[in-house]
C-alpha cells in the first residue's frame, strides 16, 4: 500500500463524531485566527493585485473573495489565500515548518461555501488539510525547506486534503488528488532576496492548486499513486534527506493539529524567540538605547537562511531581519502589526541599536531544531552589566500557550474591514462553527459586512 493510499483510508474513515472535543475547540481557534490575519490583509496592494487580476479574468460567483465580491472556488483560493499570509501573523507548526491555515482554511472554506456545506464539515476538513500537510512536511525537514518554502510546497497536499474530505472522494480518488497536488507543489525561497511579492503568491496558489487536484479528481482525473515515495517522487525530488516513516507515524492514534503555533508578532516566526527576550529584557530592566553597546543573537541555522539582513529597506524586510527584530523590540518593547511602519524602520534610535546586533549561529540552540524554535539574547551595556536570557519556545506554541481570549483579542486588532460589533459578532460565530448549518450563509453575511480601502498607492515603501 502506498503512503498516499494510507493517507486516504484514514481520511475515508475519519468523521465529525471520532474528534475529540479539544480537537474541534483547537481547529475553530485556527480558522478564527485565519480570519484575522486574511482581513488584515485584503488592503495590502499585493493582495489587491492579485484580486483585481482575478476580477478582470472572470469567474462563476461560487465563493466569496474577502477583498469584496464573489468569484469561483479556486479563485477565491487563490485571493484568500494570499491575503493571510502578507500581515505575517498567521499560524505556524515547528516541525514540519508550515503555515497551514493560509492553505488549507481558504480552500475548504471556498468548497464548503461552494456545496454550502455545514460548520462540521468544514472543521473536520480543516483538520484533515493540517494533518496531511504537517505529515508530509515533517517527512522532508529541514533539508526540503532551504529551497522551498514548506507553506507553498506541503501545504499543497494539504488543501488537496481538505477539499477531497469535503467532496467525499473516495480512496482511489484521493490518492489521484494527492499525485496532481504533489506534481503542483512548488514555491521557492528566492523572493527573500529582494522582498519580492512572489510570497503571497504561495499560500494562494497552494490552496488553489490543491483544490484543483481535488475537483478534477473528483471527475476521474488520475494521478501518481506513488507521489511522495516514488523514484521521481516528492521525497527525491525535492529533499537531501526525508523520513518516510513520518506520514504514517501515530497516524490515527494523534491529531497534529494540537501541535500549532499561534503568532502574536508580525513578522518572520523565527524572529519570535529573540523578540520575546528582548520584550523581557525591555520590561525588567532599567537601560537607554544610549547605554547598550552590543547585542548578541543565537539562533538556528534557518533563522541565518531566512532572517540575517543587517540593512532592510522596506517594512517587509523589516519583518525577515533578525537584527531588526530584535532592536525594535529592545527600544520599542513590542513587535505588533502597527509597529512596523515607515516611521520606525528608519527610526534612528531602532536603527542605532540594529546595527549593534551580532546574530550567529549557535549549535545548542541549532540542534533542536525544528522541534524546538529557540534562541540566545545577551544585552551588554557600556558599563559592563549583561542581561541574559535563552527561550526554547516563542509565545503561541503549544509548551507556551496563547488563551482563547488571546486570540479573541488579536482576531479584534485584525479585522479592521469590519465593524466593531461585527468583529464582535463574527468571531463568536467561529467560536461556535459547529452550530452553523450552511456556512454558505455564514459567508454571504460577512460579505455584506466587509469594507475594504484599498491602499493600491503605497506599494512602493522603500526608501
């Protein structure tokens, strides 16, 4: 039996009924926090290229677009997709090192508004989606994700996941969904270089690219049977080393959505443990920016691949700079949504102590990755005082929890594109998705509620 005839026996099997009630609790606070981050989204101009895009190539109105109006499923995909991942504060799982809500939340969403479907079917899909991707993510890590970015490549499989759960595809069906999702995978980490747009991009094409596999499935559309494991497969492809074991492991006897990270910063997760320190340090100590005269950072090798940049010029490449990161959080005591700005990244005090910031490699810390997201932070002051600290895990992961009313609250700040009462209201609405019979009317509700101002004119911010 093959890896992706395993995965579809399980998913065939599994119902609303078999989920623990701390399963369903935890899938309706990812698709809570989902929400969030995609209405902070919709305004950002990449986003709204991408929708204008897919307003002018046209669509039957089969599911909402969260940047207004309504368009076919895989485009609807495609637009709410990339619109939760740009504010970087969606969810994230350490070992397989994806952002699974950004994919697997805005594909099933489409198809359960498409067949208006209840609340139950879309979080037992939701949970299906993350297990499936953080499976195959956790088989090909670390190594696959230097190249590629795991959100865009796993994630794939992912939505594929979902949706086939919601259109009841049987198993032959469903191995044909996962080969067209893995031979659609793809996403590479070159736009770092430059701050490219190409990211948003991803998790957009991910949640569309999956869903196709799913739908053409659907109709008889065959794919390998052997994506992941084969000669020419996903493994070997695209991986120095891979696990195998990893797609099957528990499989049944765990649900790996429990295992997801919550993001309270908004920027690169691996920027988070450092920014937790350095907010400590802010907060218990007595020090001017005046009176520091170096900063050390130990992290992991992929905090070095992805975040040492010394001299970001945009607020998107504030956000994957651990030097940045870390002086904001000293001189601010803070790393939220609205301390990214124009203003603060060409701030001189953040930028004095940026440029006092040693980031490195740090083997303790390296060698518990990705199991553990960790880092080192030692402030040294001129006169000779050093305040040290070391985190394993940022605050949201699963050993550092964030509450309900947490995310309540960071659901609040987010989803600006609606009303105070509505926020209020919608977010209560997810919190008890179980509830709903038809999410396509949950749906068209939110629709009538959203009021996006696009900021299309701001998309040059460098400086």
């Amino acid at each position: 039996m093959s890896l992706s005839e395993k995965l579809a026996k399980y998913s065939s099997s599994l119902t609303y009924e078999d989920l623990p009630e701390e399963v369903v609790a935890f899938a309706k606070l990812c698709i809570l926090d989902y929400f969030g981050s995609a209405l902070a989204g919709v305004n950002k101009p990449p986003v709204q290229m991408i929708s204008e895009t897919v307003n002018v190539m046209g669509g039957n109105p089969q599911a909402t677009l969260l940047t207004g109006g309504k368009s076919s499923v895989m485009n609807a995909a495609l637009v709410n997709g990339a619109a939760s991942h740009i504010v970087e504060l969606d969810d994230i799982h350490k070992s397989s090192i994806i952002h699974a809500a950004t994919v697997v939340v805005p594909a099933a969403l489409a198809v359960a508004e498409w067949k208006e479907l209840s609340g139950k079917d879309l979080i037992l899909a939701v949970v299906l989606g993350y297990e499936v991707c953080f499976r195959v993510g956790e088989a090909v890590s670390p190594s696959h994700y230097y190249y590629w970015h795991n959100t865009a490549t796993c994630g794939t499989f992912g939505s594929a996941a979902a949706v086939a759960k919601l259109l009841q595809l049987d198993d032959e069906a469903y191995v044909n969904a996962l080969g067209n999702a893995g031979s659609q995978a793809a996403g590479l980490w070159e736009f770092i270089e430059d701050g490219a747009m190409t990211k948003q991009l991803h998790p957009g094409k991910a949640a569309m690219n999956g869903l196709l596999a799913s739908v053409l499935a659907e109709k008889g559309f065959t794919g390998a049977k052997q994506i992941l494991e084969g000669k020419r497969g996903f493994f070997n492809a695209m991986s120095d080393e891979y696990d195998s074991e990893k797609i099957t492991l528990n499989l049944g006897n765990e649900h790996k959505i429990l295992e997801n990270s919550f993001k309270i910063h908004a920027s690169c997760r691996h920027t988070h443990a450092a920014i937790d320190m350095a907010i400590e340090i802010f907060e218990e100590n007595e020090f001017s920016v005046e009176d520091i005269s170096k900063v050390e950072v130990g992290a992991y090798k992929s905090t070095m691949d992805i975040t040492d940049n010394t001299n970001p010029k945009t607020q998107y490449e504030s956000k994957f700079s651990i030097q940045y990161c870390t002086a904001l959080a000293l001189v601010k005591g803070s790393a939220n949504l609205n301390d990214f700005n124009e203003d603060d990244l060409w701030n001189p005090e953040i930028r004095g102590v940026m440029s006092k910031v040693e980031a490195t490699l740090d083997p303790e810390v390296d060698k518990d990755y990705p199991v553990k997201w960790g880092a080192k932070v030692s402030l040294h002051l001129k006169n000779g005082d050093v305040f040290e600290k070391q985190s394993y895990y940022p605050k949201g992961d699963p050993e550092n929890p964030v509450t309900t009313e947490d995310l309540q609250r960071k659901f609040f700040n987010l989803a600006k594109p609606l009303s105070e009462d509505k926020r209020d209201s919608f977010s209560e609405v997810l919190l008890s998705l179980e509830n709903i019979n038809n999410v396509s009317e949950m749906m068209s509700d939110l629709s009538n509620s959203i009021d996006v101002l696009s900021e299309r004119y701001v998309v040059n911010e460098g400086r």
